[in-house]
C-alpha cells in the first residue's frame, strides 16, 4: 500500500513541498506544484517506448554518417558543414579511432505534445532534469500513481548506463548541482558506493585519473573549464574516460535538419529499419539548414517553393509558421536560446533572423524547422497567489529519458514541463509545472 494514498488535493501539494529536499533541486530556479502526474495515453506510452530504439539507432547512424564523411568525398560536405566554427584541437579528439563506436548513454528528448502525437524540438545527450524526475517519480508514487518506468527508473536507469561514474559539473552547470548531488547521494546510499560531485575548480586533475566520469559540460564551454587542456589530455591518452565521449560534432542540432536532406535519404534508408525510420518521419520535424549557397537557377529549397532566402523574407504570417536555432557550439545554443519563432516576429525582425542566420553561417550554422503546435490542454495545478487548486491551460513539453546500457535502452521516466498556453517558447519557468508522468 503507497503511504499516501487517498490525500485530498491539497494535501496533496503540501506532501510534495515537504518533501522537497533542503538542497532544493536547482538553483535560481522555482516551479509551481501539482496534486496529479500527468496523463498520457497508452498510444503514447508505447510510441515513447519505441521512440528509445528508434532515436538510438538514430545516433549510431549520425556517427557513422560523419566518420565515412571525413573519408568520403561524395560525403565530404557533411563533416565540412559539422566542423564549422570548431576548433582544430575539438575536431581532431572527435575522430580518434580509439573511441569511434562511443555514444552518449542518456539520450533526452525535448518533445512537443501536438494533436496528432509529438514533435522533437530537440536531442539532448547533456541533460539536465535527471535528479528531479528521479525525485519527483518517487514522489507521486507514493500517491499510489504508476510512473511510467517506475518509482526508482531514473535512479535505476542512471546506475546502469553509468555504473561507477563521479559527475563532474561546470560552473555553466552549476544550477544543475543539488538535483545531481541528490540522485548520487541516493545511489550511494543504495550501492553503498563512493561516487563523487566535482568541479574543476575545486578539483586537481589527477585527483580523476583512473576514473570514469559523466562530464556535465558542454564541448562549446571547454576553454571556460578549469584545467580544460589538461583534462582533454588525459583522456587523449586514456587516463579519463568521459562520457558522452568528446565528439562535438554528435552535439549539433543539425542532425535534425540532415534527417530530411534529400542528398541523404538513401543513407537513411541503408543505416535505419523501415519501422525506425516511420517513427522518426512521424516525430522529427522538417528541416533545412541555413546555408546562404546560391542555388543553380532551376533550383529550389525543397518543401518551400523558393529559390533563395531572400524570397524567405517576404512571406507572410501563415507561412511564416517556422522557427531557427542556432545548431551548436556556441553559448546561445541551450535553452530557449538562440530561437526565434517566425510568425511571432514581426516582418522587419523575421527579416533580421534570416540575415543573422546567414551571416554567421561560417562560425555558428543554424537550422530551420516546421513549427508545431501543441495542444492545449487542462491541468490542476496550486496557485500561490489565491492559495488554492485551480486548473491550467497549458501547452506541454516532454521529456522522456532512455538510459543506455550495452544493447538496452532503458525508458528510465518521462518529465512534462506544463506551462501556460499563451507562452510560445515550452520550458522550466516560474508559471511552469513540473511532474512525472502517468499512463492514463
């Protein structure tokens, strides 16, 4: 019998506040509370299942695409277009041989839930959120709710994939910490292990040698770590193992837009199963990077009837349902950074995005997407101001994360970000709720 299982609504909320841990979960950062996980469909829950093999399958078809490309001249351009902006030092640790088949061992997408299912906005092999969907499927499950992947999949799932590992966190990551230092602290009390938090700053490189170590980092922040160099060093000459491993070009939000390149379908074809390849049509937006290459004049960019952005400028409102992101390597690439969304924009400032993007193109590539929409729907949630349960309509952003170990893929839990309709841009904010997810 769960401890909690027949609390009334509010109670409900004051339970989950209680058990908040003193920590906290991030810092700088606040969510409001509900008395109910979200529900999702059992269609869902199976497509979210299956989504897991479909988007491993996915990166190991990335990787191998940019290694041939770096040997293949009717590939060449792909590992020119991924290189772009990197250094020399970056590229060269992403193609050693020694680590060529390494991948990330959490892949987190963000997924839009839309009328007819979801769209990925985004692929995540940094995530953050890990310790507060661990705590808060904990949580609800005391209410007697069915977590999808269970009370303790987060914490199982992360032990799997990363069976000895000391996390180490920058200071761009550091409001991430108390949710990190949490879930350790309850896999230490669990494995009766010692894994460690640790930051570069406070920590001597050869205080890591001999270890395994989740790098809580991105590859674009390198130069701002402290002991950097050293620390890429040592892993050149297998003294630190990292992971994800140092590929920068495996962190590239272009992969999103090379998934509809037409010069590519046939790879997609050959590297990913039939049934892979339909999900993956069904969740991954249309794309097209931002390259200001002039096309051949019986040319145009495919899906949208136009010869070159310039043409672009000029639509209108209704055509205009798209949005750019900048793709990687660069400080405005995480987050709701560095996107801009078309038919919010007025003319002149949509106008500007396209130039920006096509200015930059040498040091930062953007991409460009088909915007979706998600559906509005009704969510209870504890409103501070009147101090009561009151219901929200709301868009809904989720965020299922797959734990990799050997050949499984683990569907470790599933985080909805809920947050009021009238916001356009679906992440972590102060009007937000966050909560695990149900099947309904």
């Amino acid at each position: 019998m769960p401890p909690y299982p027949l609390l009334s609504a509010e109670t409900r909320v004051q339970t989950v506040r209680g058990a908040l841990p003193s920590g906290g979960m991030f810092r700088n950062k606040e969510w409001l509370l509900s008395p109910e996980a979200f529900p999702l469909s059992k269609e869902l829950v199976t497509k979210l299942h299956l989504l897991g093999g479909a988007l491993r399958a996915f990166q190991i078809a990335c990787n191998e695409l940019y290694l041939q490309s770096t040997q293949n001249d009717t590939l060449g351009w792909v590992a020119r277009l991924l290189d772009q902006g990197k250094p020399a030092r970056m590229i060269e640790l992403g193609r050693l041989e020694r680590w060529r088949h390494d991948l990330p061992r959490v892949i987190r997408p963000d997924l839009i839930l839309t009328e007819t299912g979801v769209s990925i906005a985004e692929l995540d092999s940094l995530p953050g959120g890990m310790g507060l969907t661990a705590w808060l499927g904990g949580t609800y499950a005391d209410f007697g709710d069915e977590i999808i992947g269970g009370a303790k999949g987060m914490s199982e799932g992360f032990a799997k994939a990363f069976p000895k590992h000391d996390l180490l966190i920058s200071r761009e990551s550091s409001d991430y910490q108390p949710e990190m230092e949490w879930l350790i602290h309850q896999l230490n009390a669990v494995e009766g292990g010692e894994r460690r938090v640790l930051n570069p700053w406070s920590t001597a490189p050869q205080d890591l040698a001999g270890r395994s170590i989740y790098r809580f980092f991105e590859l674009w922040d390198v130069d701002n770590v402290e002991h950097g160099a050293e620390l890429l060093a040592m892993a050149e000459r297998g003294e630190i193992n990292f992971t994800p491993p140092l590929k920068p070009y495996m962190e590239e939000k272009l992969w999103l837009a090379l998934f509809w390149s037409p010069s590519l379908k046939s790879w997609w074809d050959r590297a990913l199963s039939e049934a892979h390849l339909s999900l993956l049509r069904e969740c991954i937006p249309y794309g097209w990077v931002l390259d200001p290459a002039r096309l051949p004049l019986f040319a145009e960019w495919p899906q949208l009837g136009i010869h070159s952005w310039e043409e672009m400028k000029r639509f209108g409102n209704k055509e205009r349902e798209l949005v750019i992101k900048i793709s990687g390597y660069s400080e405005t690439s995480w987050g709701s950074r560095g996107v801009k969304i078309g038919h919010d924009l007025p003319q002149p400032e949509w106008s500007a995005a396209i130039d920006e993007a096509l200015q930059r193109f040498p040091q930062n590539p953007h991409l460009m997407q088909r915007f979706h929409r998600g559906r509005i729907v009704a969510h209870p949630f504890f409103d501070e101001a009147k101090q009561a349960i009151a219901m929200m309509q709301a868009r809904v952003r989720l965020c299922p994360y797959y734990f990799l170990s050997g050949e499984e893929v683990h569907l470790g839990g599933v985080l909805a970000t809920v947050v009021p309709s009238d916001k356009k841009l679906l992440h972590g904010m102060r009007d937000a709720v966050m909560l695990p997810c149900v099947a309904a």
